[in-house]
C-alpha cells in the first residue's frame, strides 16, 4: 500500500471573531457546571448528538484588544500590559480562576489499588522520566486538567483540556525557577488557557507558550507522554505508580461531562478562531509531531489503518504504533464505555546509530534489520536487540481544529487511494 503526505492546508486564513457578545457554555467544575451563573446537576451536561452543533449560553463580553478579558483585573495580579496574543482571541470557558481545580499536592496508588476502579479500556496518560513512571487516569483529569507533580527528580505540569483532547506534560521549571499552574477559567481557540502562581502569567496548554503577562515569550519543555489504556499500562508496569481518586474534592470520577463530543459529525464546542481546515473533520482525532519547525498531522483513521508508520519529520526518523483497546473519553457518559479509538505513541528508529525500519507482523512490531520483535512501549522483546528500548519522542494527541488553529502550516499524512 502506497502512502504519501499531501499538502494541504492554506497558510493563510481569515480570522472569523465573534460579535460584541461572545458565545460560552458549560465546563464542568466539580459535579456541577456553570451556564449562564444557574448551577446545573452534572446529569444536565450538553449532549452533543451527531451532527448537532453545541448550544452556547452568552456569560460575559469581551472588551476590545487592547483590554484584558472582562473579569480578568479583578481575579489575577497579572501584568496585562504584556501579551503575545490579542485580547479579542480569549474566551471565558465558564467557571473564573481555579473554578476547576487543579491537583497541587497529588497522592499516587498501586496498579493493584487502581485495577479496583480503572476498567481496562481506559485512558490514562503514562509519563516515564529516569527510569520512575506514573500513570494519569483521564477519569481524573478530566476533572481537574492540571496536575503539578514532580517525577524521577523533574518537577513537571501534567495537563488535559477535555475540549482539545490535548494530553500534554511539561516540565516546569522556568528560569531555575518551579512553577506551580492553576486553570485560569479562559480559553483560546477552545484550548485551555493555564496560569502561573508565581507571577499569574497566562501560557496556552496547547503550545506551552506564555501568553499573556510577566513571563510572556517563554515556553515549557515538553516532555515525551503518552495516552495509552489502563490495560497496556498496568500489564506494562505492574509496580507503577497511579493518580490516586483521593484528591480532597468530590467529583464524578469516570464520568464525561461531555457525551457525544467528539463525534466526527460535530462542530467544536466554544471555538473561536480561525477558519477550520476541510482537510479532516473538525474533531477528527490526530497525533501530531514537529521537528525542526515542520509540523505534522497522523489521522488516527489512517493510524488504525496501518497500525505503524515510518517516516521522517525534519531531520528526526521517526515511527508511530498504533493499537486498538482504548476508549474515547469524550464520547459516552461513562468513560469505560466509550467506543475504541486505539492509541498511538511514537519513537526515534535511530538506536545506536543503527536506523530500523519496522513492519507489523500478526500482533507484532518487527525490525526489517534484526528481524526483532518489539512491544508497543517500544522494548526489544526477542530477537538480536531483546532487552533494548526505543526512545519516545513528544507526540501529542489532539482534534484537528485546535492543532490546525495553532499550526496552520501543517502537513497531514494520508494514504494514497
């Protein structure tokens, strides 16, 4: 089967900004939601059936670009008089500053503690730094969308804006400087806007970049994470460490609050922004890479399709493996049930010098070179390199219109019919 990559989104695109009155909705803060100041049960949430647009409840107006977002002054000291980004591109997300709150004093289980509560098909984002590895269960995050954490002696972010499907890990030490992040209760271009405690500048989850505020300019390191299920990981990992439910609030963990989101046929909920590519639907899921400022795009239906892709991406040599098993968590209420939409990771094919170039044999990743048969997690399980492993590189999961908002210079990958 030929694959090919095709070029195909405009460089160009015409910024589509909303009236004087912007359109917000739900996010979910707890067990409740916000819509409109009238709190709601959590059984209330939007349903986005197929085809149907979210409905949005005006909140708050925005003010022109040269003024912070209304409400902004009175709950952040942040200096406004410094941003990357106009004003008229952030959006109230519903709940004000920490009104989903984040996870700053996390406690951690056994797998076997959390084989109580995790079904097998669950997402949970896995981070490994110097040999230590934590799984973060997107039940959890879907709840709180930033961890503060330190793993194998690096203090990093773990971080989820349900609305992008966007799992990323930073590390977050800016400038010799630990950072601690809180949810700012913004958004841009549906993305998750966090904040700093430290200084409370404004930094886009997407890109890591500080947007808004002191340390505008800057950018977090990102780190290799991946989205994989509870039953790679746990089998993977037997004496990991888990997110612990006990987090000192009460929420409706392993329930969405937004059923039926990321449906294919849906348009994205409070996106303001760019035009959206045709290239993929608007929520398609993706996994995308950039090196060497050449940014890519691995639809997850060609994903499924071919289960391993080698390519190249800038100067890096690069695979991804893909794997069925792994519940959407945006799609049914009870995240367990959601239907499989498998997962991706990605690794150098450079390993001591040598380049590998992998095929899928049965349920088997093998090298070309050394006939080596290889796991998901990419570890040399027989063969001549048994015992080796892989380097992941930073890949992140993502809906197309977040990333092509950011990225309008993307490539997709596609397969050549």
């Amino acid at each position: 089967m030929k694959i090919k990559k095709l070029f195909t989104i405009p460089i160009l695109f015409l910024l589509i900004f909303a009236a004087c009155s912007s359109q917000t909705g739900q996010r979910p803060t707890g067990n409740q939601v916000i819509k409109d100041e009238n709190i709601e049960s959590a059984t209330e949430t939007p349903s986005f059936e197929s085809g149907e647009e979210a409905t949005m409840t005006p909140v708050e107006n925005l003010s022109d670009e040269a003024s912070p977002p209304a409400g902004a002054l009175r709950e952040f000291t942040t200096d406004f008089s410094i941003h990357a980004v106009p004003y008229d591109e952030i959006l109230s997300g519903g709940p004000s500053k920490d009104g989903i709150p984040a996870i700053d004093n996390p406690e951690f289980i056994s797998v076997e503690e959390a084989d109580q509560w995790l079904d097998s098909r669950e997402p949970v984002i896995r981070v490994t730094i110097n040999q230590a590895v934590k799984a973060y269960p997107i039940q959890i995050l879907t709840w709180h969308e930033i961890v503060n954490d330190s793993l194998g002696g690096t203090p990093i972010v773990v971080s989820f804006c349900p609305l992008c499907n966007t799992a990323i890990v930073f590390e977050r030490t800016v400038d010799d400087e630990v950072l601690d992040f809180g949810t700012s209760g913004r958004l841009r271009y549906s993305n998750l806007i966090m904040y700093d405690r430290q200084t409370e500048s404004w930094w886009q989850q997407g890109t890591g970049e500080a947007i808004v505020g002191e340390l505008t300019g800057h950018k977090l390191e990102l780190l290799p994470a991946g989205m994989i299920s509870w039953e790679v990981f746990k089998n993977a990992h037997p004496d990991g460490l888990v997110l612990s439910r006990e987090t000192g609030h009460n929420r409706s963990y392993g329930r969405n609050p937004y059923p039926g989101y990321d449906d294919v046929d849906n348009s994205p909920f409070l996106y303001q922004g760019p035009e959206i590519p045709g290239a993929l639907p608007p929520v398609a899921r993706i996994l995308a890479l950039e090196f060497d400022g050449q940014p890519i795009a691995y639809p997850y239906s060609v994903l499924a399709d071919l289960q391993v892709i080698n390519d190249r991406v800038g100067e890096q040599d690069v695979v991804i493996f893909w794997v069925p098993g792994m519940a959407s968590a945006l799609d049914t209420q009870v995240i367990s049930d959601g239907q499989d939409v498998g997962s991706a990771i990605a690794f150098s094919r450079i390993l001591n010098g040598q380049e590998l170039t992998f095929k899928l044999e049965g349920d088997n990743f093998i090298d070309v070179e050394t006939g080596s048969s290889w796991d998901f997690l990419g570890n040399a399980l027989s063969g001549p390199l048994k015992g080796e492993q892989l380097n992941q590189v930073v890949a992140l999961n993502y809906l197309w219109f977040a990333w092509a908002a950011f990225k309008p210079e993307t490539t997709i990958y596609q397969l050549d019919l």
